[in-house]
C-alpha cells in the first residue's frame, strides 16, 4: 500500500534563518506532488505541484520555493523565512493517471517562525 | 478567480441529531469535487468524491453528498452523527483537466455524547 511521510513534524525557526521540509511517497510510481499550507480559518492553500522529476508549478509567489528531485521526493524550501511564513504545511500525492483524481496527504509539519 | 465557499465555520450538534454541512463553488465548467476530513490527530482523508454520474455519492461513515449543479453546491449530508464524527471537514472542488485544487475553508463538528 502506499504511504506518505513528512518530516519533520514540528519545526521552530528564527526569522531570516533557512527551510526545508522533505516529503517522500512510498508505493507508488510517477505519483502526482502538492505542497499546501493550511492556515487556522483559512482552509488548505494549494503552494506547488509537481507532475515529474523537475517540474514544478507554483501558485501563490511568495518566499518559498519546491523542488523534486526524484520520482517520490518532494522539498519545500526557503532561503529567508518570514513570521508569515509560520502554518501548517501538508504535502499530498495523485495517482498519475488522470488529472483532478483524489489526493491523498501526509501527516503534516507544523513551522513556527519566531 | 474560483473559489469554494463553507459557510458553516463551527457546528455543535448532539449525537443522533442530523447534520448538512454547505458547499459552494464558483466555476461554470465541469468540476471534480470532493469532501475530505480531518479527525483530531489524523491525516487529512478522503470521505467521499463525484467525478460524474448520480449526482448523489456515498462515502464511508454514513455520509453522503449531493451535487446540484444549477446551484452550484455540494453539500454533505448524514442522518445521524455520532460522537466520533467530531472532525473538520473540507470541501474541495479541481476544474477538469487541471491539477489545481481548491479547497474551502473547513467546517469544524463538534458532536457532544
């Protein structure tokens, strides 16, 4: 069965300082990536996608960025973190084989930028 | 822009007792929609989806939504809760064709024993 982790689970980061939370997906192949922030009130907002190795698609600029650099790997990243940046981040995967199918998310990793 | 609209932020309900949660999207194409759930201390998971055909799905649990399309709606539905319903509950609509997901702002159940 497949199974998604995030980690780490809980991150306390001084403003300025970097980021890089990590996703892997296990059980599957050429999955579809998403990086989400859900903010209290705010619902999910969707950060990136990924539908391969290389390829990302953003849509909210901001400070952060997403790479994959394998099939099953998925990094959210930021050189300069701002105490807005601070939220719960959720990575999920698609199958591949159709556009809009269920999404299916990791446990999370809550930032708190001080 | 698209957007999702959950106009229920917080709902108390005693067990037993029936429960409508709203959705409202705002795209005139053809849409995949789906309600996802958030039990306290959980993955975020699937609890029902419409992709097309009876407008009316079943999900696990009990629950059920309907999807009228003149009204742009696809709220969810169960005729008894109980008190491990206690969750937050998203709707989520993703335009055909495309892989970008648009998720409401969660309904937050409360069920008291």
């Amino acid at each position: 069965s497949q199974t998604i982790h995030q980690w780490p689970a809980t991150l306390v980061q001084p403003v300025g300082s970097p980021l890089s939370l990590e996703c892997t997906v296990e059980g599957t192949s050429n999955p579809n990536l998403y990086w989400y922030r859900q903010a209290a009130g705010r619902g999910l907002q969707l950060l990136f996608y990924s539908v391969g190795i290389g390829q990302i698609s953003s849509e909210v600029p901001q400070n952060l960025s997403a790479s994959r650099p394998q099939d099953r790997q998925f990094i959210l990243s930021s050189k300069k973190l701002l105490l807005s940046d601070s939220g719960f981040y959720l990575c999920a995967w698609s199958p591949i084989a159709g556009v809009g199918e269920t999404q299916y998310f990791g446990p999370g990793t809550r930032l708190l930028v001080l | 822009a698209q957007s999702v609209s959950q106009h229920n932020h917080h709902v108390i309900l005693s067990e037993a007792a029936s429960l409508e949660l709203g959705c409202n999207y705002s795209y005139g194409g053809t849409v995949n929609l789906f309600w996802y759930v958030q039990y306290p201390g959980q993955h975020l998971q699937l609890l029902l989806k419409y992709f097309s055909g009876d407008p009316l799905v079943k999900g696990i649990k009990g629950f059920e939504a309907e999807f009228i399309k003149s009204k742009f709606s696809f709220n969810l539905r169960k005729p008894s809760v109980q008190w491990s319903d206690t969750a937050e509950y998203f709707c989520a609509v993703v335009t055909s064709g495309t892989y970008k997901y648009i998720f409401g702002t969660g309904t937050r159940l409360k069920v008291l024993a």
